[in-house]
C-alpha cells in the first residue's frame, strides 16, 4: 500500500494562518487602520543608512505631529484592490546615493508591509524632499530648500 507523504508541521501550520483580509465565519473579521500602515512604513525607512527624516523632518513637524499624534506624516497609503499603493517623502543624509538610498527604502517598505499584513504593495513612490547633513538633521529647511521644492524651475 502507498504510503502518504507526512506534512511537516511547518506546512499544516501555514494552512491555517488566515490572512487579513479573509473573514472568519466564527470569530469576525481582521482590518488594518491605515494609520497601522504608515507606522510600519515610517519604521521601515528609517532603518535604511542614510534617512535622516520621513516628511519635511524640520522641528515644526516634530512638534506638530507629537501633538495631532500623526505618525503618518510625510506617508501617503491607499489601499485598492486588496493592494497598497504607498508614497513616502524622505529627508536624506548628505554624501548618500540619492537613487540607492531610495531603491533600497522601497524594499524595506514593501517588504516589511508585505510580511506584516499578507497583502501587496504595489507600489512604493519616493519623494526625496531634501538632502542635509547628519548633524543638522533637526534643523528646520533653509528658505532655499523651500524654493528648491515648492518652485519649478523650469
């Protein structure tokens, strides 16, 4: 008689893993606030050597999103088609690869995002709002940098 092959309790245990996005007929549903996704989000990038801030960074944001308690400054995440669509603005240190610095923020966001609620991200925008230096990251942005990123030059 053939002999079955024995699931390891590895594979039996990710069977019964229910995503967020599936109901449950006996306990209800799970939802994410998206509040929950820009944390993640926020948390993820500034992981990455060489982000200094997510958002514009200045004091003025620090303190205005300590007291609206907005951790999602500076994150934009829709959610369409069981599918995230993220936009991050980023502060960047000084002497980094802008373009590798950013390509490397989109794995850690999609990745993280990914694993921690078993839905896709299909898409990480970067915005990189500023370049400073490490030293000065607490600094509010120079009149120029606000003319560099609320003016088109062309």
């Amino acid at each position: 008689m053939p002999r079955k092959k024995a699931e390891s309790p590895e594979q039996s245990e990710m069977q019964e893993i229910p995503t967020i996005s599936e109901e449950s007929s006996s306990l209800g549903s799970i939802q994410i606030n998206l509040a929950v996704i820009k944390s993640i989000v926020r948390m993820a990038a500034k992981e990455i050597d060489g982000v200094i801030a997510v958002g514009r960074g200045g004091i003025v944001d620090d303190v205005s999103s300590f007291i609206k308690k907005d951790s999602g400054a500076g994150i934009h995440v829709e959610e369409e088609n069981d599918s995230y669509f993220i936009t991050v603005r980023l502060i960047l240190a000084f002497g980094y690869e802008l373009a590798k610095t950013a390509y490397e923020v989109q794995q850690a966001v999609r990745d993280q995002v990914s694993k921690m609620t078993n839905k896709q991200v299909a898409k990480v925008d970067i915005m990189i709002e500023a370049v400073r230096t490490p030293d000065n990251s607490k600094e509010e942005l120079s009149e120029e940098d606000i003319d560099l990123t609320s003016h088109n030059t062309d």
